[in-house]
C-alpha cells in the first residue's frame, strides 16, 4: 500500500495465480487503525475479493466469529505495519499464530510491511517507539529480520550488534524492498523503487558481514522464477 507506487502490491497478488484472489488484512499492529483499513480497500478492493480480520472491534462479527476458516480460505493474507510486540501478543491470545501457521503450510501467500515482514521470522529488531531490542516471531521462516535498513540507521548499527551477539544470521531489507521466500528459502529480492537494497547479514571470521543481494527492480522486466 505505498502511495502512488502498486509494484509491490501487484507483485504479491501475482504470486496468487488468481484473477481474483480472495485477499483478507490484518491491521492487528495499528491496533485496527480506521484509516489503515480505509487504505487497503481503496487499494485492493477492485481487484479482489478482500476482507479484513478485526480482533481490538467487532464490526465485521461475521468474519470475527470465525476467523479461522475464513483466514484459511484466503489465497492472500496481508499483514499490516506497527508494534510487532503488541500484535504477536493479540495473536496468541486469540489463536492466530496457529491459524497462520496452517495457512503457511497449505501454501497460502503471506506478506506484509515492517511488522508485517518481522512476524513470519525467528528472530527480528524492532524499534517501534523504543530503542532497537530482539523479539520472537512465528518461527516460519528460521532466520533474523530487519526492516527500515536505509531510513534507520541506528536499527542497522543495532542489527548488526545483535546478530554478532548471538542472534541468528538473517536478512535486511531498505524500505520498498521485498524479500520473497518459497518455504524457507529465499527465491529473490524484488523492489518498488530503482535504489532500494536488502542484505544478508552474519557473523564471518569474527565479525559481522553484510552481503548484498541482488535485487530486481520491478519497473523492469521480471524475469522467470525457477522452480525445482
């Protein structure tokens, strides 16, 4: 949902295979800001079936109700931005990590923003309105997570620190930069803006090293995908 820029929101329905795919949002991390459920049926309503999951109000008691078998039938879970803390915490409470982890494993597309990126991972730093500190994730993916690599520079520094203190190696991603992983694998990096970068990150020889990785620019051309 970056204003003015679909690349990656076309890209994410791609993955679907779908004309219509049914696309459900969970703006758990906004606390279910008003204006951030408004945003994203401005910005997939027309193209897909979509719906959202409230769990801080119940004003769509019938997906509410039974949120579990309409996650699951979704081809597209979205995740939205804010305090990932605050949202792993709701989804525990409510079951959702369990719900989502089905959806994972039946192959349903995930994705998301920021703590919509962090979830999915072992480990990831965050920083929402605090000094960068280590949280658990679902565990889907057995790798670190940081967001917000360019636009942050103390997260980076942070990250870094982290990961040669003990965290698991990982990956970093610049704002408008995606990571898109097939089970547990990273298959490529792709980018709504021609600068944006994303980086492996791990201890080598006693200190830490960021790799790039090499990034598709989605104004371009995309080239095909192998799969084994």
């Amino acid at each position: 949902m970056e204003a003015g820029n679909p690349l990656l929101d076309d890209y994410v329905l791609g993955l679907t295979g779908k004309r219509r795919p049914k696309v459900c949002f969970l703006p758990t991390a906004s606390g279910d800001a008003d204006h951030y459920v408004v945003r994203f049926y401005r910005q997939f309503a027309t193209r897909c079936d979509a719906s959202h999951v409230s769990l801080f109000r119940r004003d769509r008691e019938g997906v509410e109700s039974d949120f579990a078998n309409h996650l699951l039938a979704q081809d597209l879970i979205y995740v939205g931005g804010g305090n990932v803390v605050s949202m792993l915490g709701a989804w525990r409470a409510h079951g959702l990590q369990a719900v989502l982890r089905r959806a994972w494993r039946q192959g349903t597309v995930l994705c998301g923003p920021s703590a919509g990126s962090l979830c999915w991972f072992a480990e990831a730093l965050t920083a929402f309105h605090s000094e960068p500190y280590r949280v658990q994730g679902l565990g889907l993916l057995p790798h670190s997570n940081c967001v917000h690599y360019d636009a942050e520079p103390r997260r980076r520094a942070e990250y870094r620190r982290f990961v040669g203190d003990g965290m698991r190696p990982g990956y970093a991603a610049d704002d408008g930069a995606a990571l898109h992983f097939r089970g547990k694998e990273l298959a490529r990096v792709v980018s709504s803006r021609p600068r944006s970068r994303a980086y492996r990150v791990e201890p080598v020889g006693g200190e830490v090293v960021e790799t790039p990785l090499d990034v598709h620019y989605l104004g371009t051309r995309m080239p095909e995908l192998a799969t084994a």
